[in-house]
C-alpha cells in the first residue's frame, strides 16, 4: 500500500547512513612549553660558553690601541695550549702567576654594579675574576731581549717593528734578557706604559712567564661597543719569527 501524503517519508540518504557514532576529538599538537626552552636554551649557552666561546669585559687600558677601556671580546677557548702563535692576543688565569694589579677584568661596586654583574655573569660576561688580556711575545723556547741598540725588542735575534704598540710608547722602559721557559710565554700588553705585564713579574717565580696551561684562550674579537666590532690579527712581524733552535 502507497503511504499518504501525511505519511513521513524516509530520506535515502538517511536510510544508508550507519547509526550515530563517537567521533573522537583530535587535539592539536603543543610545542615544549616555555620553561623547558628556556632550559634548553641555559643548557645550550653554558655548554658553547664552557667549550667553546666566553665573553669579557676590558676595564682597563693596558692593551690600547688594540682593545680599549669598556670593550667587550669573545674568546675562543679552542684556540690554546701549541695552537698558539707569537702576536696572538690571550686572555689567561694569573692567580698563579700575577698580582692583582692591572686585573682584567674587575667587579663593579654597589647595588647597581652587583645587578648588572650579575645579569652579565648570566650571559657569559665574566666580572671579578682573576684573568689578564696580553699578546704572546715570546713561545716557550724563544730568547727575548730590550733592547737593541735602537730601542727595538729581538726574538731569537730577530729585532721587531712593532706597529700595534700604543702611539708614542717605547718597545719597553725596562730591560730583559729572558729565555722562555718550556710550557710558558713571554706576554706584553700593547700600551707598554701602562700594563703589568710578563716584565713586572720578572722576580716572581717562573720570572714572569706564564703557563699555557693557565691560557683560557685566544681573543677572536670585539663585539661592543658596536663602532668596534671586529676581530684580532695576528702580526706577521711576530708569527714570521722562526722558533728557537733547542739542543
């Protein structure tokens, strides 16, 4: 029998459609929340800072024109020990070896100071520790004298120009004959008059050289103030001098 036109009529479509069912709700997909990035990234800076990179601040102006008072440098700490050439520009651990003079670098005083001390030690900048800047003048092995007849510095008897001294400053005011014990550099700041360097520690106990063992490492570059970026040479004037002959 044909149904009436009161009748409800059935939707094919419905008629093949399966019954009601759970469609299970599909959640998106989170990232690592915040607190584990910032770990990460912790994890990350100490370990490039450990290995790899370290970053200082330059208070004084020993090493001027080369690094001026204020500077910020990075290190690299891969750079020691034999990889190390005559002129390059280290920063080293003088607790054994030097005074606290011309510490490089120091802590700021007071409140303020102390904050930024240590927002800056959270980034790598290191305050009030006790690390010296200088250039290797002379590699274990090398005989270094001042001075020549013309005020010069000689290595291995080789005199040297040196063009990356402070303007107006003599090669030294006062005079050496050293040879470079084995394991240990000869180092000078690039402002002679006024950096304590290896020749104000020539009656200490190594006669004021220092052990590459206490080298951090080699000064890769300035990075602040922004004016200054860029990096440290080398001068052939002093990596072109042959090593010293040993017997």
């Amino acid at each position: 029998m044909n149904p009436g036109p009161d009748s409800p009529q059935q939707d094919p479509a419905a008629a093949s459609a399966e019954p009601d069912a759970a469609v299970p709700s599909v959640r998106p997909r989170r990232g690592p929340s915040w607190p584990v990035l910032v770990g990460v990234a912790l994890v990350v800076m100490l370990l490039v800072r450990g290995f790899l990179l370290q970053s200082f601040y330059v208070p004084s102006g020993s090493m001027e024109p080369t690094i001026q008072p204020g500077d910020r440098i990075l290190v690299n700490k891969l750079v020691s020990g034999d990889a190390l050439h005559r002129g390059d520009v280290v920063v080293f651990d003088g607790t054994t070896t030097f005074a606290a003079a011309d510490l490089t670098p120091r802590r700021s005083s007071g409140l303020l100071g102390r904050v930024l001390g240590g927002a800056a030690s959270a980034v790598g900048v290191d305050l009030g520790e006790q690390d010296f800047v200088k250039r290797i003048i002379g590699l274990p092995g090398d005989h270094v004298v001042c001075c020549d007849t013309q005020g010069r510095i000689t290595i291995n008897g080789t005199a040297v120009q040196e063009p990356y001294i402070m303007s107006g400053d003599k090669p030294s005011d006062l005079t050496f004959d050293i040879t470079v014990p084995a394991g240990r550099l000869w180092v000078m700041g690039d402002h002679r008059s006024d950096s304590a360097d290896s020749r104000a520690h020539l009656g200490d106990p190594g006669g004021g050289t220092v052990r590459l063992s206490d080298v951090v490492g080699r000064a890769a570059a300035t990075y602040w103030p922004l004016s200054r970026i860029g990096g440290f040479d080398t001068p052939a004037v002093l990596a072109d001098i042959p090593r010293a002959v040993t017997k």
